[in-house]
C-alpha cells in the first residue's frame, strides 16, 4: 500500500473518507495523493439577449471560483496529513470528476482509491453517487468507498 489517491468534494461523506486514508497511511506507511476535481461549468440554455462571449465570460470565473475552491479544500486536508508526517501531496484538476479522477489513477501507480459514497450534489435515497459508481465501475485499481 505504497500510494493511495483521495478524492474530495468537500463533503461529510469524502472527510470521512479522509479520514479513512490518514489511518491507512499511518499504518502502511503510505504516501497520499489528494485530488480535487474543480467541475467544468454547465452549458446553460441560451437566455434571450444573453450574448456568446458573455456566457463564455461567466463561465470562466465559476470555473476560476471552483478552482481556488478545491485548492483550498485539498490543501488545508493535505495539511492536516503533514501534522500526522504522513507523505502527502495535492492536486486540482478541471472536468468531469469521475473521468479526471479515474484518468489520474491510469497515469500513477496507485495501490487504492479512497472516496465518499456520496458527495455534495446527490440525492439521499441513492447508496451510490455518480462519481463513486464510475469509479468503482471503471478504475483498473482498488477502491475503498467509504460511508
Ligand atoms: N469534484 C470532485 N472532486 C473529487 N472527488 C469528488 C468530486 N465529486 C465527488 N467526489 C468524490 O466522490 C464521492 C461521492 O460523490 P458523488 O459526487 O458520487 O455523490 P453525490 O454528489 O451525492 O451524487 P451526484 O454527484 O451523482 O449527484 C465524494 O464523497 C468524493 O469522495
Ligand atoms: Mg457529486
């Protein structure tokens, strides 16, 4: 269990899953990599009178917003884990969650991938949201989805 990814949301669910990864780490010595996703805006339905560059416009700074966002979250959760001496790192990428969050795991030589059942933005009857069902669905390595 040398390199676990976590990945946060900022949800209760994803700092339990934290705090499931810090454990681990403790006991296996392992380094972590925290990956926050920073979602690439909505296409919003065109409204009367809305112009092209002033949509475009907007939509750069929710995506600006949503990047400082996950810097923050990954990097104070990433600090938490140094106080602990555990090896830690962050990342922020932009897209879609479950596509970024699988790509990173295809291009490192991750032992396990820890994330939330459920997140921020999911409906509660569900066990399962979309990012952890296509995670588990179709990451090639380990994943632990903790509730
Ligand atoms: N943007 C993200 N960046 C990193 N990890 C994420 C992101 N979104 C979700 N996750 C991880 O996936 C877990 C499950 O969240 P998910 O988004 O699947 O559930 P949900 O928000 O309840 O439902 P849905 O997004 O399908 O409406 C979270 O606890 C978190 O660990
Ligand atoms: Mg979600």
């Amino acid at each position: 269990m040398k390199k676990i990814l976590l990945a946060v949301d900022g949800s209760e669910t994803s700092l339990k899953a934290a705090e499931q990864a810090k454990k681990l780490a403790q006991a296996f010595g392992s380094e972590i990599v925290i990956l926050s996703v920073a979602h690439e805006p909505e296409l919003h339905i065109f409204t009367e009178g809305a112009f092209l560059p002033d949509i475009k416009e907007e939509q750069a700074k929710i995506l600006k917003a949503r990047i400082i966002a996950c810097e923050k979250l990954a990097k104070s959760i990433a600090e938490e884990n140094v106080e602990k001496g555990i090896k830690v790192d962050y990342k922020v990428r932009e897209g879609r969650p479950s596509d970024e969050i699988i790509k990173e795991a295809d291009q490192e030589p991750y032992d396990l991938i820890i994330l939330g059942s459920r997140g921020l933005t999911g409906v509660k009857r569900f066990v399962l949201g979309t990012v952890s069902g296509k995670v588990a669905n179709n990451s090639i390595c380990s994943v632990m989805i903790v509730k």
